[in-house]
C-alpha cells in the first residue's frame, strides 16, 4: 500500500466517511471523537489518540474485490504511534472468517508531514460465504501512543 492521489468515488459503502456527522455509523474504542481541525474534506476528521480504535462493518456481495482508500496524517511533533488498518471477511452472522488486508503504517512514516497521505488499495476477491467486510483502524505500539492521528474520507466501493 503506497500513498496515492486518487479520490474517493461514488457507491462508497461506508456510511458518514467524512466524518461530518460525528462518529455516526462508527464504532469505537477508548479515545476517538471527530474533530474539525484541518480536514482532508469537508468539515471533520476522526482523531484517534492514545491506545483506541475505529471499525465500521458494511454488507458486501461475496466474491467480489474491493477497492479501499483513507487519508491519514499527524499534527504531533513526535512518532503519535503505528496505525493498523485492516479489513476482515465476515459471515451473515458477523463471524470473522479470513482477512481482506491489512498493515501498520508507521507513525514515522507521517511525522513532520502535517500534510494529509492518501492511500488505496484493492482488495482480493471476498469468500464465498462471506456477508460483511469490516474495515478497522487501530492506534497502538509506537514510542508516544499518547500522539494523535487523523483519519478522513474512508471509501470502500465495490471494484468488481
């Protein structure tokens, strides 16, 4: 996954991607609130500070690929920690039942750059059994896990 300039289309299957109804449709863990500092979009960001996570499950059709962007970036002046992002394969009954993707961007890879990275990927196909993908961010292991990290405009769209 490398940073890229595309931009979020339409069918996204996320509901309040750009965070400008709070944190409606989204799930979370210790410390995560919008803010509305500096959007990559709009008029709100998500901040995940400290050891907290952000996940939001969305019906998908089986078999099919998935194309996923975000925008991340830091105002700290210090490593704010890793970013773990994943998507997981779900049954009809919200059972995990095989990962989609995921990776740890480094919070040295967004130090100092106060400027938004893009990133998008394209999923393999989902399994046959599967229902729901859930899309997961989560804010841990780094030197300061007290910095924060922004998030905005998470797409996911059906590639196929």
């Amino acid at each position: 996954m490398v940073p890229t300039s595309k931009k979020h289309r339409m069918g996204n299957l996320i509901v309040n991607p750009g965070f400008e109804m709070g944190l409606y449709g989204w799930n979370k863990s210790n410390h995560v609130y919008a803010g509305d500092i500096k959007p990559h979009s709009g008029n709100a960001v998500a901040r995940i500070f400290g050891l907290s996570s952000l996940s939001q499950e969305v019906c998908i059709v089986p078999c099919h690929a998935f194309e996923f962007f975000f925008a991340v970036r830091t105002l700290n002046c210090f490593d704010p920690g890793d970013l773990i992002v994943s998507v997981m394969w779900m049954d009809k009954e919200r059972n995990p039942i095989g990962p989609g993707f995921s990776t740890t961007i480094s919070g040295l890879t967004i130090l100092y750059q106060f400027l938004w990275l893009e990133y998008s990927f394209t999923t393999g196909p989902a399994p046959s059994n599967a229902a729901f993908a859930q899309i997961f961010f989560s804010k841990g292991s780094g030197p300061q896990i007290q910095g924060t990290i922004d998030i905005d405009d998470v797409d996911f769209h059906d590639q196929t």
